[in-house]
C-alpha cells in the first residue's frame, strides 16, 4: 500500500437477515491532478483513486466510476442489503495501478 494511503470502512458487525445496512468507507489519499509540479518544477504524476467497488459474498454492491474532480480523501456512504452472514469486500482503484483492499465481516443476529 502506498505511503500515506489508509482506507477506513464501518460496516454493522450484526444484522437482521434481509436488513439494510449503512456502510460508510472513506479512503486517505492525497488524489494528485497530474497538474502541480514539484519544487524543482517537475510535473508530480497523476494518482486518484479511479474506482470503488463493495462486493458482498463475492456479488457486487456497488461500483463507482469517479472522474478527475474528486475531492482529497474521497467518502462513500450507502446502504446495502445483508442477506444472510458474509463478508464485504472494498476495492479503491487508483490511476498508478495501486488497489487497495479491506474486508469485514457481518454475522447474523
């Protein structure tokens, strides 16, 4: 994982079978625009994050696609279905090729 670079998720750990959780993640990065230039006057490289997917179980949740104008330490809060116990699985894409992951689990209560 990249220097600096921390993703953060808060999912239930327990659930209702069928129930609609809020799940909210938030990922650390600095999200250069590949428009600043260094102190020497080099052009620092592009790095967002270009992608987040959840998957539940191994199904897909949600997949967003974000464009170049995303804010620094981007933040996703949705709900999602929880079906039966399982874990998610959260995926940040980045232009450098970097992807970081984390997953959690919840149990049925």
């Amino acid at each position: 994982m990249a220097k600096g670079v921390k993703p953060r998720v808060k999912v239930p750990k327990t659930a209702a079978a069928g129930e609609a959780i809020t799940i909210k993640t938030l990922i650390s990065h600095k999200m250069e625009s590949g428009q600043r230039k260094d102190g020497d006057g080099n052009v620092i490289p592009r790095s967002i994050i270009n992608r987040f997917t959840a998957d539940f179980n191994g199904t897909n949740v949600i997949d967003v696609t974000l464009e170049p104008a995303i804010s620094t330490n981007p933040y996703f809060e949705f709900e999602a279905m929880v079906p039966e116990a399982g874990e998610f699985k959260f995926t940040w894409y980045d232009d450098d090729g970097s992807v970081y992951e984390t997953a959690k689990k919840v149990a049925i209560g």
